[in-house]
C-alpha cells in the first residue's frame, strides 16, 4: 500500500454554488427517454452502437481467464445452475441478473472496454450484459428493439457523466453509479415500460446506485467488479418496476438525490436534455487501443514512439509526465511492483510508459505476471513520477506532457492533445475487426473462420429477429 504522504500532492477543486433543477426534473428527463425506437435513431449511431457492441463481445472473450472471472463464475454458477439467461465465459445458465453480473464484470475486467472521455465512464460493459440478459429471458427481442434500448442507457448514462463533472474527482467511480441508472432504463426499455413504470425503473436503479474509486486505488480486484454490479442492478430494478414496485421519483433533484447527496448540488443538469437527439453523446465514445486505464494512454502512445526513435531506459534519468488533477489522482501514485497487481499496473501512469518504452508496445501481455515486476521496467518506472500540470484543465482526460531529462543532461519534451480511439484520432472499422478478432483469439483460442461468423452477426444485429441468435453463435474455450 502507498502511505497518504507518498502520494502526489493536490490542491482541492475550486468549487461554484449551482442551483438545483425543481422538482418534477426527473420526470421529465424520463419522459424525454422512453419513446426512443429504432427509427428515431440515425444511421451513424446505428452503426456506432454495433461496432461497439462487437467490441465489448471481444473484451469479454479476452478476459475468460483474467484474474478474478473465473473465481467469479464459479462462485456465482455454484449458486445458480439453471436460469433464462447466459453467462458468456462457459456458455452457462443463470437468472438474469447474475448473468449480467458475470458478463459485465468480464466486460470490464482488462479495462480494455469502451471509454466516454469527458464523462469518464464505461457504457457497454454495463449497458450490454443487462440489456443481453433481459432480452435472452424475455426472448423474441429484435436487433432493432436492442439497439433503441441499448441508446436510451448509453446516452443517458454518458449525459449523468457530463452533469456530474467532478464525481471521479470525489471518489466515486461514476462507471457503477451512473450505470446502474442507465441500465435500469435499457432494461425497462426492453421490457416495455413507459411512464411512471419507466420512472420507478429509474429511480429503483438510483437507489442500488454504488461503487468508489477506492477499490482502483488500493489495486484490487473489486475494480473489475463494479459494472457487473451496475448490470445486475440494473436488470433488477428494471423487473421489480415492471412488477409494479416504485422508486424514488425525485432521484436527480431530491434533497437525498443524486445531484445534492453525491455531487453536492455541483451539478450541471442541463447536459442531460440539451440537444437531446440531435448531438449524440454515444457518438464520442472512444475505442480503447490498450488495455487499461484511459487516463495513460497517451504516456504510453509517447513511449512507443520513443521506442521507435530508438530511446532506451537506461539513458533517461528522470522523468515528469504532467497531466490534467483528476488524472492525477486516479493514475499518479508511485509505481510498487512489489504488490505483484495487475490492477495497480493497469492504473499506473509510471509502469505504463515504462513498459512501453522498454518494450516498444502495449498489450494484454503486458499487464500479466511476470511482466509487471519485469526488473527493467520496474526501475524506469521509479524514476518517473506523475505532476498535476497546471497548464492542463483540471478535469481534461486527453492531454499528456512527458518531460525527460537524459543522463547526458539533453532534456526532451513531448505532447499528445488527443488521444488514440478517441472522436479525434478514431480507430477504424477494420482496426476494431483486429481487435475482436485478437481479443478472441486470446480469450477463447477461436480461429478467424469463426471469429468472422461472428462479427458478421453482431454487426448485422439490427436484421435479426432475435438477439438470442447471437448468444447461441458466442464460443466456448477451444
């Protein structure tokens, strides 16, 4: 464990007193939602949401023997042999929850899913597995049914992230708690709810709503867990409003609401109804290229690129990566290789562009033990060390500045405004067909031929009469 001292050094946000929306706001963001069908969605966002999909069937291939699933499922099918649903990793069966459950936490369990930057949340990883297992368990869900519903949480997951602007800062990992409100509406989009229905489904989500940054800072697997939590609360809140239990009406604007219990009424309520429907939030969602946490990817896209100009550790002597604080906080505590952590190593800026300069990439590979104790990379990472660059919005997830002074007394300078798979520097459709097709590969040992078949499913999904066929098409380990 890092002792409080030996963290960076931060000064507290400044903070603006906002007045909170008036009662019925929640309500009315629900009733803007609801109606969502397939033919009110464009084209484009059709599209983004299968690629996107694919990409998350890939992350939860990749991760069937990532530390912590299989311990998972196996608790969790010890538990549950029969259900209406499945979980993916093992092709068994289980209530609809806990295969959300299962499935969201594999989704998540590499940090190699989907990222909206500027709300900083994950969306597939929890929209996905719950809208997945309640459409199996419901059964003849059309592609066209699962997209609209798929929309209705990313979108308003992703707009809770813009008006809650400082939730990560505070400590709260917005992934689950947002989630859980998201999915709890994908659910009850499936389901046919509409209303008040809709409302408590809302509302009954808010109020399983949990999960802090605690468990990423101390390393531990918890991390991996929290949209699988989200997705199983979000399937439940979805069935018991569809029973006819109620939640909280007021979840956004009540004095124990989201806005003033989490967020301390620091809230900026208009982003979830600006524009709504014709700027799509889910439209700058980024595609991760490495798999971990998106605040370091680009100290790892600079030490690639040092690596290719044919920098090696043993020339730098010391080193600042300056970021924006919120990165700071999440990403910038000394590098231990003695906690053995993936974790840790996933959410280290320092081990990040270590290991990419000393081995000139970034990969599943990299993440695994032996490698993050590897004896090279863990002592460039001690030489480097993580500052909040006051140059850099606070709140900015993109840009990266590496400050290098060489052994020689040569000082280096890079900068990296945007990030790769972000709206900006986007990955391509073929380059998201190589990561399905790796991550596969990785996870499950499936060869092209049938990776191919695949996808080819997945990005036809609003042709098919049933998502199920697509549950039915996912492979078992080789």
């Amino acid at each position: 464990m890092t002792p409080a001292a030996a963290r960076p050094e931060l000064a507290p946000f400044k903070t603006a007193t906002r007045v909170p929306p008036a009662d019925g706001f929640s309500r009315e963001v629900c009733a803007a939602y609801e109606g969502w069908t397939f033919e009110t969605l464009p084209a484009a966002v059709v599209h983004r949401v299968k690629l996107f999909v694919l990409d998350t069937f890939g992350v939860i291939a990749a991760a069937s023997q990532a530390n912590g699933i299989p311990e998972l499922n196996r608790q969790l099918c010890a538990w549950e042999k029969t259900g209406a649903s499945t979980a993916l990793i093992g092709k068994w069966r289980a209530s609809p929850p806990t295969a959300a459950m299962a499935n969201g936490a594999a989704a998540h369990a590499l940090d190699f899913d989907d990222n909206h930057d500027p709300a900083r949340v994950h969306s597939y990883a929890v929209m996905l597995p719950a809208a997945l297992a309640t459409a199996e368990a419901k059964g003849g869900v059309s592609g066209k049914a699962f997209i609209a519903a798929l929309a209705v949480g990313i979108e308003l997951q992703c707009r809770l992230g813009l008006a809650s602007p400082k939730s990560l800062s505070r400590g709260w990992h917005p992934t689950t708690v947002l989630g859980t409100i998201g999915a709890a509406t994908a659910v009850a989009h499936i389901l046919g709810l509409t209303g008040e229905a809709f409302l408590h489904a809302a509302g009954l989500g808010y109020h399983q709503a949990a999960g802090t940054r605690q468990a990423l800072n101390d390393g531990v697997l918890a991390k991996r867990l929290g949209p699988g939590f989200s997705a199983r609360n979000g399937v439940v809140a979805g069935h018991l409003a569809a029973a006819g239990l109620t939640g909280p009406t007021r979840f956004l604007e009540g004095e124990a609401g989201l806005f003033s219990l989490y967020e301390r009424d620091e809230v900026e309520p208009q982003q979830l109804l600006a524009d709504l429907t014709s700027r799509w939030e889910l439209m700058t969602h980024s595609m991760k290229p490495y798999p971990c946490c998106r605040c370091t990817h680009n100290a790892i896209a600079i030490g690639v690129a040092l690596h290719q100009e044919g920098l090696v550790a043993e020339k730098i002597a010391a080193a600042t990566i300056g970021m924006g604080r919120t990165n700071v906080q999440v990403v910038g505590a000394p590098y231990e290789p003695q906690r053995n952590s993936t974790v840790h190593a996933q959410f280290n800026a320092n081990y990040c562009f270590a290991s990419a300069l000393v081995n000139g990439r970034v990969d599943l590979a990299t993440f695994q033990r032996p490698h993050i104790t590897e004896p090279k990379v863990a002592a460039l990472a001690s030489r480097v060390r993580v500052i909040d660059d006051a140059r850099i919005d606070p709140s900015a997830m993109s840009p990266t500045r590496m400050e290098i002074t060489l052994t020689d007394g040569r000082k280096l300078e890079r900068f990296l405004e945007f990030m790769q798979g972000s709206p900006e520097e986007p990955m391509t459709d073929a380059q998201a067909l190589e990561k399905f097709a790796a991550c596969m590969a990785s996870g499950l040992g499936v060869d092209a031929a049938n990776t191919g078949e695949l996808a080819q499913a997945i990005l036809a999904l609003d042709g098919l009469s049933d998502v199920s066929e697509v549950v039915a098409q996912f492979p078992q380990a080789s």
